[in-house]
C-alpha cells in the first residue's frame, strides 16, 4: 500500500519498504524532478527553507521568460502579431552592455612615448589609490596640435594596461534637447564605475573635449548644452563619487572613475574647469626622438632602415606625426592606379563589393628615401596651396567675376600632383 504525505521541503511518497522524497526546490520554474529514495520509513529532509522562498528572489532573465512563454498562452491574451507580438523579447544581450564601451584591438607592436606612458598611468593610479591628505584631479587634459598622435597613443597605453574605456567623442556634447550632453556624460561615467564595481579598471574618455565644449572665438554661439556640459564636468570632478542622474538623488557611492580628455586649445572651455585642482594638465609636443620613433612603427614593414628613417623625419620636421602615415599611404596610389587600369573602370562595382573572388589584395612596393621625399614635397605644396590660394576671401567679400584676379587661370606647375 503506498501514501502521499506533505513535508515541509516536498510531497513524500511511501510505499512498503521504501519512501521517495520529491524535493520542491527541482520543481520551480520547471526543472526537470528529482526523487530521492530510502529504505526505510522515516521522513528524508531536502533542505532548512521555505519552499516559496524562490518566488520573492527572482534572479531569472526576464526577456528569456518572455521567449520561453511563446505558445503558452492562448493568442488571444498576446496582442499583436509577428515581431510585434508580446512573446517577442524587446532586448538582445548586446542591449545590456554599454554603447561607449571600446575593445581596443591595435595589433602590432607601436612606439609609446615614455613621457606621455609616465603621465597616463601616473594619473589613472593615483585615481585609484588612497593617498592622505592629497587632493587628486579627477581630469586629465591631453592638448597639443593637430595630428600629433594624442588618441592614437592614449588607446596605446590604455591597451597596455589592460583598459577598456569607455569613451565619448566631441559629437555626442551637443544635441537639439537641452540637457541630454550632461545627462549621457553622468550615464557614461556611471558605467565606467559598474566595470569597477566588477574588478576590472575602467576610465572615461572624452575625445576632442574643446572641439565640443569650447568657444572658438566670438563667431562660435554658446549654447545651454556648452554650459551645462562644462557645469557637469565640473561637478564630477568635485563629488566623483556621487554622482545621480538627473531625477534620481539617492546618495549611493559608486567607485572613482578617471576621466581623461583630449584637445588642441583647452583656453576654449571654461576656466573654472581647467583649474588645477580638478584637470591637469599634459602638453604634447613629441620631441625628435619621438617623431622618429612614431616613423620607425610605421614603416617597420617596409624594410626602411633607421637612418632613412631619421633622414625622411628630418627633411619634414613641421609637419604633424600623421603626415608620414599619408605619406606611405600616397606610395600605394601607383599600385592602385595600375589594378583599376587592369581591371577596367566599369567593372570596379563588381570586384569591390561583394566579389567572389575575395578581398582585393596587392604586392608590397617597394619604398625607397627618394621616392618618399618626392611624394612628401607633393604634400607640402598641397598645404601651401590650400594657404596661398584662399578663394574664400575673394568669394566673401563681393561677387567677383571670372578672370577679375586671374583665379581661374591654369596653374603653372604641379598643383593637381
């Protein structure tokens, strides 16, 4: 003869002689039931529990419970229809994850500058140390010129120490809704600080910060956006770890999070925020070894020896760190010109997109000194051309007819290359 009692962890079932105990924590949420047997008589006890304890801690994933309760439910209680309908999960796992979280993946091995690696992580430690007595900027300022290289070698020392940051660009400091630039800087530093509450180190890293919160002469307008960006930055560096967003006023801790910006004039933002105890501030002028260095990474594959290498550095030493880049990229015009020559011009389409014969692939040319120097003299005349000609004065200024000046005369010389 065989009974069924209630136990306080599960239903018992007896039978002559053995007892089988169903435990009612394998049955919630529609786990497969595990049955325990014994050979005697006697009550076996699962746990020391509630066994409606599961139901008030629920630490299941609400948009798969929305997916398993496809056909479920009768259609009529579902509403809409398709991708539409209610058992269509709203969020893909990609959702949770931040939109400014960046996986740097530079691959190869490039030249850091030593001053410029000492001073990122010489701040970011600080950040993260508790020092007493010692007030710490919250903002590190990276200016200097154009194409020098600063956000190519902050992603380099952030990749060497093994940070992901999360990183914001001179765009996303305006919009047409007043207050969404502060609102998605607080979002942003906030996410940084969950990475931290996760073990790992994280940093916020505003690209550009003067390009999108500064005033660029009296011709730039100021608007509620610039003021409210800088007032935002302001405050984080004074309370970095409070910071709500906006509605929200719980006082809740969340780790420091170092925050660094780059820029070309820093004169432009607020005064108040540069100041130094909330920036501080790093100056990038790469010397001459640094300029070599930068020029040795890239042309490594090139098989430019180190002294043609200080000779190609030397012969241009205004120019930017990013005028050898175009100048090895200005050596692989020939190759090009020579495939779409081959190839033909009206079957480009077909061998660029979707082709199947695969990626469009080309042999290495070969670099020489002289032929670098004459396609950076190239480039030099094209900057002196875009100084000398300056049509925009004449065109601003009144209606000028054609062969007034002589701007539509043919240029003597090499202009187009």
């Amino acid at each position: 003869m065989a009974f069924a009692l209630q136990s306080s962890t599960g239903l018992v079932l007896k039978g002559n002689n053995s007892t089988a105990v169903l435990s009612s924590r394998s049955t919630i949420r529609g786990a497969p039931t595990s049955v325990k047997v014994t050979n005697g008589s006697k009550v076996v006890m699962m746990g020391k529990f509630d066994r409606w304890a599961s139901l008030g801690n629920d630490v299941s994933d609400d948009q798969q419970d929305i997916a398993r309760g496809r056909g479920m439910v009768d259609p009529l209680f579902q509403g809409g229809a398709g991708l539409g309908g209610t058992q269509n999960s709203i969020m893909a796992s990609t959702d949770y994850q931040s939109q400014g979280l960046k996986q740097i993946t530079i691959d190869g091995d490039y030249y850091i500058s030593p001053a410029f690696l000492d001073k990122l992580t010489v701040h970011i430690v600080k950040n993260y140390l508790s020092l007493p007595k010692i007030k710490v900027p919250l903002i590190l300022g990276i200016w200097g010129g154009k194409g020098q290289g600063k956000t190519f070698q902050v992603e380099l020392a952030f990749k060497k120490l093994g940070i992901a940051p999360i990183v914001m660009s001179a765009g996303e400091l305006e919009s047409g809704n007043a207050g969404e630039p502060a609102k998605l800087i607080r979002q942003r530093y906030r996410e940084a600080a969950d990475i931290v509450k996760k073990g790992r180190m994280c940093a916020l890293f505003i690209n550009d910060l003067d390009a999108g919160a500064g005033r660029m002469g009296g011709s730039t307008q100021y608007t509620v956006n610039n003021q409210m960006v800088n007032a935002t930055l302001m405050n984080i560096a004074d309370n970095p770890t409070n910071v709500q967003l906006p509605g929200s006023y719980n006082n809740d801790t969340i780790p420091r999070v170092p925050i660094v910006c780059t820029g070309n004039d820093f004169s432009t933002l607020y005064a108040p925020l540069i100041r130094d105890g909330r920036m501080e501030k790093f100056y990038w002028n790469p010397s001459r070894s640094d300029r070599i260095g930068v020029a040795t990474g890239i042309f490594k594959e090139d098989n430019m020896s180190p002294y043609d290498v200080e000779t190609i550095v030397d012969t241009f030493p205004g120019q930017s760190i990013d005028f050898f880049g175009a100048l090895r990229s200005r050596v692989y015009d020939d190759c090009v010109r020579e495939w779409i020559s081959t190839t033909g011009v009206e079957n480009l389409s077909s061998k660029l997109v979707n082709s199947r014969d695969g990626p469009i692939s080309f042999d290495k040319p070969v670099m020489t000194v002289q032929l670098l120097l004459s396609y950076g003299n190239k480039l030099v005349e094209e900057q002196e051309n875009v100084n000398r000609v300056q049509l925009a004065d004449a065109y601003l200024d009144g209606a000028e007819l054609a062969g007034n000046v002589g701007s539509s005369m043919p240029e003597q010389g090499s202009l187009l290359g």
